[in-house]
C-alpha cells in the first residue's frame, strides 16, 4: 500500500478524487477476466488529462514502483494484473475524449478510455 506521503504527492498531480489507496479500491484493480491469481496493488491512480502521465510516470520512476497501465480491465490475458503487491496501477479510464474524426480518410484520434 502507499504511504500517506506518496499518495499525497499523486494526489498533488491529479487530485484527491483520483487516488485510490483503500483496501476495497486496491482489490478492484487486482484482476481482470483471466483466470491469473490476484495481486492486489499498492495504489490506483486515475489521471483526468494526458498532461497528468508524465508526472505519474516520473513519480514512479523516481519512487521505484512497478506501474500498469489499465482500460477497463476486460481483457483475458492478465495484461492488467499488477506484477507485485507495489505496483501502481494508472488507470486510463478518464481519458475518454474524441480528438479527431476525419470522415474524409476514415480515421478517428481519441484517447485510451474511449
């Protein structure tokens, strides 16, 4: 689990709201449809704004702690199961804005959570 300490500094980058550090939270994130055993993470962190990755990423970085990248977590291959207990999973869910759709060569440009 974070300490109080680094959970504060994710909170300082994507707010209170979008850190989750309980118990019941963490278990949330430990699985996907895989049939993998479960590891509960350190910590969630949802950012809002692509802006946000860097400074997720850094902090992890600089703090040593394994991250996974999580969507919605339906998937079947345990991509999103945290590797260890420390692991902070970034949860891209709220990154769910339409960027682009160009119609004329069929392609759109959204991010991750849509």
């Amino acid at each position: 689990m974070l300490s109080d300490s680094l959970a504060k500094e994710f909170e300082a980058i994507v707010g209170k709201e979008n850190v989750f550090t309980s118990e019941a939270d963490r278990q949330n994130y430990a699985y996907d449809s895989c049939v993998w055993t479960p590891r509960i993470p350190g910590g969630v962190v949802r950012p809002t704004n692509t802006e946000q990755l860097g400074p997720i990423i850094n902090l992890c970085y600089k703090e040593g702690l394994p991250m996974t990248v999580r969507g919605a977590g339906t998937n079947l291959s345990g991509g999103t199961i945290p590797d260890t207990t420390d692991t902070i999973v970034i949860l891209t869910t709220a990154l769910n804005r339409i960027l682009e759709i160009n119609e004329e060569d069929l392609y759109a440009i959204v991010e991750p959570g849509v």
